[in-house]
C-alpha cells in the first residue's frame, strides 16, 4: 500500500468531547493498532502510541488535528510491548518534557531495552525492524513509575489506574470516569467491528489465566460505557465483552492443554495448535475479520506463551 493511501485510510476518530483515537494502519492493515488520544488539556496524552513503524502516521494525523509532537504532555503505557509501546523514546527525543507513565515491572526496561528487544528478536527474528523498527530507550527523568491505584489528573480530566496483570505481569489499565471510557490495552483482548468474538492475545512469556480473569473482573467492577482496546478500538456493553473474553480464554486455554496431551513431540504441538485456533477463529469471523485478528496476536506466538503456561502448571502439579 502506498503512503498516499496510508493516510487517506488513517483516521482520528472522536468517542467525546475531547477524547479520540487514531488507526495507525498497521503494515498497511486497518482497525489492527490504535492509538487513544486525550486532547484539548493543558497537553496532548496519548494511550499506548503504538510503534516506532507507525511513527509518521501518527505524527499526520495528530498534525491533522493541529497537534504536533511537541504538544504531547504524556503518553500513558498499558504495557511494554512493542506493539502499544515501541515509539515511546522516539516521541521522547523528539519532545523531552514527556512523561511517561508506565508499571514498575515495565519501568527498566524502558529505561533499558537490550533485555526487551533481545527477548523480541527471539519471538520475531529477521521481522523485528520491519514490524517495529527502532526502539529508543527513555530517560529514567521522564518515568512516572506506576504501582496500581494511583489516580492522575490531566487538566480536568483524573483518570484511576488498575494493576491488571494475565496479558502481561507489568500490564495497568486507566479509567476516566468523567467520560466513562475504560482504557484497557491488552487485558480485555482483541475485538474488531461489532462481531461478538472477543480473542485473547496470549503471547510469551507472562501468561497467567488466574491473574487474567481477576482483572477482567476488576474492569468489570469500574462499570464502564466504554471499553477502548489497543486491538481494537470502542466497544460498548463491557460486562458482555469481558464475559465473551473469559469463555474464549478458557476455550483457547483447553485447546493448548488437548494439543500437548495428544501429540507426542513439542514439533508436532505448534503445528496442531495453529490448526486448531484458526478453525476455532474462522468459525466465529468472516475472512476480513479474521486476518486483522490474526495481524493482531499471530497464533504461533500465542500458542509460545500458553505452551509456557501449561509448562509451569504441570510442574507445579508434579
């Protein structure tokens, strides 16, 4: 797809008055990575700006809307991964007097990234640059260190944040309250367009089913309008969706568990999981659908980090 096209198909989309977000078109696909910008403060803030791959998307479109890089105040970290959090120090550079907001168990590594990257690169080999592309460090000055049950105030706006661990053991999740949107990352999965499939991403190497369904009730107890996800954008009726997200789980989970006990050999489990699941996910989607699921959470890195999952739960049944 060529940039001119790119653009055109990148769009700032409103929820409120003063809160909105933007398709940043991964690799030429839409409605995979989104963006949610809170805009008119004292500062732009940004949730989870997404990729360094991305990068001028998202400097467009925000200059679409008169907001250049320099008028970002912070950017507010679900998580570390380089699919919500990879353009963090390149926005860093570009604008020192950002602040990052980001959990405690995510906090060094981006100050440090060598760890993160070298654990990516094991995931994602030769794609890493062109799937992500660079990933700066961020000065540890620009950190706003995150435990869970802090609230922070933008203008008029506070938003509560949550320790939402499952996706990701470093993983928080905010909620405005004035406009009753809940921003949620990766914990409440992956949803595209009003189909009521709700696919939990389950990539290396912090998969935690218990922890997971605990936070998913934890966002369920905010009583949410509004659930905004990375992947993809907002959905209504967040009682349904996390409901929807808990079965699906548990079905996902079943079917790693079924693969390891009916194949003989770690070759042959990858192989049948993947079968499985785009069986199981071309069931509930049409084939546009479908793919930009799929864009989102690849099944073979789903299927590494409930392979780590189950590894660990018959260990400690042994």
């Amino acid at each position: 797809m060529n940039r001119d096209k790119l653009m055109t198909e990148s769009s700032f989309t409103n929820l409120s008055r003063d809160i909105g977000y933007i398709d940043l078109c991964f690799q030429g696909n839409r409605q995979v990575i989104a963006t949610a910008v809170i805009h008119r403060l004292a500062g732009t803030v940004l949730v989870d700006p997404g990729p360094t791959t991305c990068l001028t998307t998202l400097r467009e479109t925000l200059a679409q809307r008169g907001i250049g890089i320099r008028d970002l105040d912070a950017v507010l970290l679900t998580h570390i991964h380089l699919d919500h959090a990879g353009a963090t120090g390149a926005l860093v550079r570009e604008n020192p007097g950002i602040k990052v907001y980001v959990h405690e168990r995510g906090a060094r590594h981006m100050v440090d990234p060598t760890r993160l990257l070298d654990s990516a690169k094991q995931v994602w080999g030769d794609d890493m640059d062109r799937l992500w592309g660079e990933v700066l460090p961020v000065p540890q000055a620009n950190l706003r260190v995150l435990k869970g049950g802090e609230r922070i105030t933008f203008g008029e706006r506070d938003l509560e944040v949550a320790y939402t661990p499952g996706h990701a053991r470093h993983h928080v999740s905010y909620f405005d309250r004035s406009s009753s949107i809940a921003f949620v990352g990766d914990v409440a999965g992956i949803r595209v367009g009003p189909t009521p499939y709700v696919f939990p991403p389950t990539p290396p190497p912090d998969i935690d089913i218990h922890a997971w369904k605990k936070s998913a009730a934890l966002v369920d107890s905010w009583h949410a309008e509004t659930l905004f996800l990375t992947h993809f954008g907002p959905h209504n009726a967040p009682s349904v969706h996390l409901r929807l997200l808990i079965q699906h789980l548990d079905e996902m989970t079943e079917i790693a568990r079924r693969v390891i006990q009916q194949n003989t050999s770690e070759e042959d489990y990858m192989a049948s999981f993947v079968a499985d699941m785009e069986k199981h996910v071309r069931q509930h989607l049409p084939a546009d659908d479908a793919h930009r699921y799929l864009e989102a959470a690849p099944l073979d890195m789903c299927w590494l980090g409930l392979f780590r999952y189950w590894k660990k739960q018959f260990e400690i049944e042994n």
